[in-house]
C-alpha cells in the first residue's frame, strides 16, 4: 500500500476523493452561495421580484388616497369606516408573487444541478451528501429572508410614510406591527425550502414548478370555506393562509369566518413547514440514486 493512501485511509481530515483536505462546511455554502449568484436569471428573478412587490403595495396605498381623503358613510348598524395601512401595505398580491419566486428559486437550485449533470461533480468532489444538502439549505435560506425582508420593511416604512400626510399611518411600534412585518418576511424562505422539497422529489423543471404552483395556491382552494370545519382547519395550517393570518392587523375588525387560525398556531404551521420540507431536501438528496 503506497503512503498516500495510507494517508488517506489513516487521517480522517483528508478527502477520500483525492487526498486533499476535506473541505469545511463555510466551504460548501461559498460554493453553494458561487453556484447561486453564477446563474443571473436567479438574481434577476429576486431583484425584479423585490421591485414589483414593492411597487404592487405602495401604488396600492397611493390609490387608497382618494377613499381616505373622501370615505364612504358608514353602514346601517356599523360605526365609522376605518383605514387600515395593513391591508394594502402588506398586501397579498406582492406576498404571492413572493411565495412563487421563492419557491420557484428554491426548486432550481435542486433540480438546476441534475438537469445539468453538475450533481456529479458536486457529489464527486464531496461525498457528504447531507453536508452539501445542509449547505443549499442555507444560502437558499438566507438569500430569499433577504429578500422578503427587503420586501417587508420598505412596503411597510415606505407606505406609512406615505400616509402620514393623512394621519392614518401605523408605527412599527403599533401593537401587531412587528409580527405583520416578520411574518411576510419569513414567508419567503418559508416557501424556498418547500421549491428545494418539491425539486429534490422531482428533480425535473417543469414538474418542480407545477407543484409548486399546486401546492401553494390550487391546494388551499380545497380547503376554504366554513362549511367543513376540519377542511378548514386544514386550510389554516397551510403557507399562505397561515401567513395571511399572521400579517393581518389586529386593530382591524377583520372577519377570520367560524374557524379562525390562532397566531400561535400560524406560526408554529410555517415552522413546521420549514422544518419539515428542509428534512425533506436532505433526505431525498442524501438517499436517491443521482
């Protein structure tokens, strides 16, 4: 037996690939993090993604100027119309369009790899398949929580400084404000991690998308409505309807139906999903054949 392979058999700090060093786990997110900004239809997507988002909700309050300056009269047996800054400042139109981009780049950091081939490589130069899994989690995860924050932060700042001429706008230190803000931030890589779930399983572009799409906005379409309570219930625990629950204003007399989530429970449902699609990714990754 030669010396190097002694050496390699022997030192556990090696590489059983080729005698090198094994490489550090910081390591695997830079090549991870390379992988990711190298292709620029990704950044193209997630900056273009924070422009309209943000754009979708500040002209949705600048709209409302008009309702504000000129409300309605109140309706028999209800008092006085109230604005809520939340509602269009925070909208859903932008936070969908935010679920999809993050989930949609998610699934192409899986699936991106084993259309091309380059998982070979990947997985030629390091065998810990749940190192480099672990390592994708984590600029996926850090990358798109940038992004919804970004989001977030300047809708919110941005929109009630807008309707500060009108008296009408929210402060971060409003009693609900904080968890509207950190809810529609967290939905991004919320989302990201069930695209990198749904591309591992598929490992095929136009399936990932598909199911992403399905999951995300078809799936709840069958659980809306008070009629059934435990679809319902059901329908709560899912992204967007937890993340709806959490980003709404509690000042506002906002209808929850007969079966309201919790704001307890909308959180631990998009933890829940994260966790548990993140496991998914590294199982899958881990186990299936490349």
């Amino acid at each position: 037996m030669s010396s190097a392979s002694l050496a390699v058999s022997g030192d556990p700090l090696l590489s059983a690939a080729g005698g090198g060093p094994r490489p550090r786990f910081t390591d695997l997110v830079a090549a991870e993090w390379i992988k990711l900004r190298s292709l620029r239809s990704t950044y193209w997507v997630l900056a273009s993604c924070v422009v309209v988002a943000v754009v979708v909700n500040l002209n949705a309050v600048r709209s409302d100027f008009t309702y504000i300056d000129h409300p309605p009269p109140p309706m028999p047996g209800r008092g006085p119309v109230t604005y809520d800054p939340i509602f269009h400042g925070l909208n859903q139109i932008s936070a969908d369009l935010v679920m999809l981009a993050a989930a949609v780049v998610g699934a192409i950091t899986v699936f991106g790899e084993y259309a091309t081939g380059m998982v070979r490589t990947t997985f030629a130069a390091v065998p810990d398949r749940r190192a480099v899994a672990l390592a994708k989690l984590v600029v996926v995860t850090a990358v798109t929580l940038v992004m919804g924050t970004t989001v977030s932060t300047v809708s919110f700042f941005g929109s009630n400084a807008m309707l500060a001429s009108r008296h009408v706008g929210l402060s971060i230190t409003d009693p609900g404000c904080v968890r509207c803000v950190a809810a529609y931030a967290l939905i991004a890589p919320v989302c990201a991690l069930v695209g990198m779930a749904l591309g591992a399983v598929f490992r095929h572009a136009t399936a990932s998308v598909v199911a992403v799409v399905a999951l995300l906005f078809l799936v709840p379409l069958l659980f809306g409505g008070d009629r059934y309570k435990l679809l319902r219930q059901i329908g709560n625990t899912l992204p967007g309807d937890a993340q709806s629950r959490l980003v709404a204003n509690p000042a506002a007399p906002i209808d929850f139906g007969k079966y309201p989530a919790s704001v307890h429970g909308s959180w631990i449902a998009l933890a829940a999903w994260a966790v548990v699609s993140g496991v998914v990714a590294v199982v899958v990754i881990r186990r299936r054949d490349v």
